[in-house]
C-alpha cells in the first residue's frame, strides 16, 4: 500500500460539523475517519452529533463508511441520553442505511447497547490487540481500562508515517480521562497510561477524544514530557493524586 492511499480526518464536534449544536460546542468531542482511498472505505471513530454530516464529509472525500469503531460507551461518543440531552450517534448512524459494524471491546458491549439501543447483531467484540482492516489499512485494537471497563485506543502505522494513536478519553494532551464514573478504575487507568501504551513510541501522534489543550494532536513524546500523569511514575504518587487505594 502506498501513503497516499491512507485517508484520515480529524473532525471537531461544533466547529467541523454540527456547527449548530450547543451541546457539541461545549462538550468539544472529536471524530475520525479512517480509510483506503484505493478502496474507498473508512471507519468513523466515535460518530455522535451530526452523523449524517459525518456521512457526507466522508463522501466529499469519495469515502464510504464501512465500519464504526467505539472508544468507549459514553453518549458524548456514541450517542444516548446525557444532562438531559439527547445526541445522536451510532444508532441513527445505522438509521441512515450505513452498513457497517460496530466495533467495541467485549467489556463494553454491554453498556453501548444499553446507552445506544443497538443489538448483539450491530455490534463486534474484541479482544486488545485484535486488528482491524480497512481495504489495506490496519488498526490495532489497544484495550485501555480505567475511565471506563472497554475503553479502547486506536494505533495506525501508514507507510511513510510514524504512527497515529487515537485515544478517546484514555489520554489527553493535557490529563486524562476522569475515574469517578460508574465503571471507572484509578489503578486500571495508572497500568493503561504506564504499560499498555508503553508500546506507542514517541514519535507517534496522539489525537484525543475531546479538544481539552490548544492543540489537537502531540507527539507522544511530548505529551510525555508535559502531561503530569506521567509525571507521576510510581503507583504510590498515581494513588495520592488519584485516591485510589
């Protein structure tokens, strides 16, 4: 495959699409898309608020959604219920006549049906390091636990590239992804940033699930120079700041 075959945007709720929704501008959530311009398909990762314009940037490009992969099960990501609001997402994705399949860790199978409405049928579970194709692109599957039970980063080694890691709410530029909510786990995050990610080299860029930093995407190595959660090195330091333990 060569480089110039390898499609990717990074897409910012109410600014690139969804322009209108208050809610998108506050919560400021990222999407991506994914693909084989050879082929034509791409994923969506984490489409919520207007999918159908999500749907259209991909085919102003000449893409075609073939698959959908989940971060995590939160609605700000995948659409549902919250503060009140609801944001659509994965199931009016399906709504529209895409044909594609949702990809999730196995532990988060059972919270995106319960926040989406979708079925066992929409959906594909996974173990970490499964890989998933797109024409001739391959994502490898990174199970990352701690803001909540399935949560998933995304790494794609184009050719020619040093590598794109997408993160969702496991990391940021700036922090990472709270451990207060229902299924969050300090000690599981401390092992996702520290271990599981250890395999992501510096020279990778990171596009978060939430525009919470000036930039929208770092070098790994940066965000590990300047990111304080990996300032805190030990178990011990990760457990003061985080109350775990």
């Amino acid at each position: 495959m060569t480089d110039d075959r390898f499609y990717f945007r990074q897409l910012l709720a109410g600014r690139d699409f969804a322009r209108h929704d208050q809610l998108a501008q506050q919560m400021v959530n990222f999407a991506y898309l994914i693909g084989d311009r050879a082929t034509g398909e791409c994923v969506a990762i984490d489409p919520a608020y207007g999918v159908g314009e999500l749907v259209e940037i991909a085919g102003d490009d000449g893409m075609r959604i073939s698959g959908v992969l989940a971060t995590h099960y939160h609605p700000d990501h995948v659409g549902g219920s919250m503060m009140g609001y609801e944001i659509e997402g994965i199931r009016a994705l399906l709504e529209l006549g895409i044909d594609a399949k949702i990809h999730v860790q196995s532990e988060e199978a059972w919270g995106t049906k319960r926040v989406t409405g979708v079925g066992d049928s929409d959906l594909v579970q996974h173990a970490s390091g499964d890989v998933v194709m797109v024409g001739e692109v391959a994502i490898t599957l990174i199970h990352t636990p701690g803001h909540t039970p399935g949560s998933q980063c995304f790494m794609v080694r184009p050719p020619d590239d040093t590598g794109k890691l997408v993160s969702g709410d496991t990391l940021f530029l700036e922090g990472c992804g709270r451990t207060d909510l229902p299924g969050g786990d300090p000690g599981a995050l401390y092992e996702s940033l520290h271990t599981k990610l250890a395999i992501v080299p510096d020279d990778a860029w990171l596009y978060p699930g939430h525009l919470y930093s000036p930039e929208g995407s770092a070098p790994m190595g940066v965000v590990r120079e300047r990111n304080y959660v990996y300032r805190l090195r030990t178990r011990e330091q990760w457990d003061v700041m985080f109350g775990d333990g």
